[in-house]
C-alpha cells in the first residue's frame, strides 16, 4: 500500500479522571498524541504504511512516545533524536455547557527547537505517496515553520500529494501570523482541511449566514468558503468539517468536500461525545486513506465522516478503528448494537 508520512509534534497529554476540573485533581491519566501522529495512527489502523517524522529527547519520556506509536503500527525510524523535552498539554473535559479546556506546555519542546539540518526531506521522501501536515507545527516556532516549508517543497520536487488541516491555534501565533506563514505554505498544498472557523481565523474567509456558537450551519456559506480558498490557492481539493454543537457532550457532525466545481455533503450524525480531541484528526486521515485507496469523492467523504464519528467516542487522542468498522457505519449501521 502506497506509504504516507505525516510531521509534527507528539505530545504527552495529562488529564484529570473523569469530568474533574484542574483544581479538583489529584492525579492525572497519561497518554500520548498530536495532530499528525493521530493521522499516522488511524492509517496505520486502516492498514496504510504510515510513517511519523518528529524530533525527540533521548531520555525515556522520549522513548515512551517512539513505543506508543510503535505499539499501533506506525513506522518510527525516521525519527530524529535530541532535545531536552517532550511538549506537554493538560486536558480538562468538558460537560453540558462547560467547554472543554486546553492548557500547552510546549515550548522549547525537541521539535520547537529542530534545525532544518535535522531532517534529510529527500531521502524521507523516497517511494513515498502523501504527506500531511497541520497548522500546528508551523505555529510552534519560526524553526519549525521553516523545517515545514523545507518538507513541503521536498515532498513537491518528488511528486508526493500534500494535504494540510489548517487547525488554527488561538494559544500559539496570532491570526497575522497565521495567515503569513500558512499562505506560503499552502503553495504546496493539495488537499486543504479546514473546520467551520478556521478559514476565517487564518485567511479571513467566512461563511455567511452561519453562527458555530448556535449550531447554525448553511452549506451555501461553506460552498463559498471552499470556493474562496481554490481560487486563492489552487487546491485540488477543499474539505471542511461541519460541527453543529449544542452541548460540550452532543454535537451534530458532518463534511463538506469541494473538487473544483463539484461539492459534495455527508450525512449527519448526531454525536455523544466521550472525547472530541483527535476528531479533526481522524476526519483527515479518512480523506487520506479515501484518495489513497480510490473511494469516489462522496464515498471517500462519508468514510472520513464515520471515522470521525468513532473517535469521539473513544478515550485519548488515536483513533482505534478499523477501516471495516467505519465502511460498515458509513453503510448505515449506526445502531450501536452488540456484534456478536
């Protein structure tokens, strides 16, 4: 199977039991995860090659974080070593009408502080399809914005498929910024990834007639949207994630999917969320495996849709499903029953 490399940044993510709140812990659950690790891990459980391409410590939170990923299949040897710490977020969950909360601790993290010198793009490159990445890893410092521009040109010079989820950051670079960098970026980019806000908040592209904060969507708005972000940038493909949220625990969930002049729109799902961290992420990974594997554009949207839909209902970052396990969703079997 065609072998897809994603970078960024693998983190170690503390959480609270439960529901509690930050002032109410007394211990926290550890596990790992990041935007395109979460992408490597969910191909990897599609039965894709999956490659993840990072910086970090030597010591053993390091290594914690290679043998995670190695643990669910992703290929780790192009990970680089050194640095002094593995990046950190702290997690609070979110219920009803209290919204979840996300506190970094990443900076000076290994891949913050990497050198261009430290990645050998062409040789990463080789026999390799597609390669993903997020507007995470820009936005962690102008080294790793630079290192991310290097792949992106590597992975043009040899033919590789580029997607990106623009996944704006609010806690990491301001919206200039983000529009500064990210629009030299998207110059390499096929497939582009946004979610209903981030157009707006890293190019100033809105969809009208929709409110998120109310649940409010209108396709005609978003069709503009990804027509808006085509003609800017030349992208084959605009997907946009569709989250009608009521509460910090249900939420409505769907895509949209442009190539060129053609849309396309999912089914919806009406979603009880046990956790939404990683959502964008394996909605990504689905478009990916989708392409990668021939799905028509509106059979590639509803899989990726199903994907996502199964991670919010799964503790930690990684998406721990099976391409089976989603076809048979985006079928219709959403009734949750046992399988015996």
């Amino acid at each position: 199977m065609s072998k897809v490399i994603t970078f960024g940044e693998i983190m170690l993510r503390l959480a609270p039991e439960g529901y509690y709140r930050f002032v109410q812990a007394n211990s926290y659950g550890a596990t790992y995860g990041g935007g395109e690790a979460n992408v490597a891990v969910s191909l990897a459980g599609f039965g894709i090659d999956a490659g993840f391409v990072t910086k970090l410590p030597k010591h053993e939170i390091g290594q914690a974080a290679v043998n995670k990923l190695r643990e669910f299949g992703v290929d780790t040897s192009l990970i680089v070593r050194g640095g002094d710490r593995v990046g950190i977020y702290f997690l609070e969950k979110g219920a009803s009408q209290r919204p979840s909360k996300v506190i970094y601790d990443r900076a000076n993290s290994a891949v913050a502080a990497a050198s261009e010198s430290d990645f050998d793009w062409a040789g990463i490159f080789k026999g390799v399809k597609w390669f993903h990445f997020t507007g995470i890893t820009p936005a962690l410092s102008d080294n790793a914005a630079a290192i991310t521009l290097a792949a992106c040109k590597a992975a043009r010079a040899a033919g590789v498929t580029v997607s990106c989820d623009l996944n704006y950051r609010v806690n990491l670079w301001s919206r200039e910024k983000a529009g500064e960098v990210m629009g030299r970026l998207m110059e390499y980019v096929d497939l582009c990834i946004s979610n209903e806000e981030d157009a707006h908040d890293v190019f100033g592209i809105m969809a009208s007639g929709s409110d998120v904060t109310k649940g409010e969507i209108n396709h005609d708005g978003y069709k503009e949207v990804a027509a808006a972000l085509i003609k800017r940038f030349n992208f084959k493909q605009v997907a946009i994630t569709l989250r009608e949220s009521i509460t910090a625990n249900d939420n409505n969930w769907g895509a949209m999917l442009c190539t060129g002049n053609d849309f396309y729109f999912s089914k919806k799902y009406a979603v009880h969320i046990v956790d939404r961290v990683g959502g964008g992420d394996s909605f990504g990974a689905g478009l990916i495996y989708a392409n990668l594997t021939g799905m028509s554009p509106q059979d590639g949207l509803e899989f990726a849709v199903a994907a996502s839909c199964l991670k919010h209902t799964i503790e930690g970052d990684f998406n721990f499903v099976s391409a089976d396990e989603v076809k048979k969703l985006a079928a219709g079997n959403a009734s949750g029953r046992v399988q015996r």
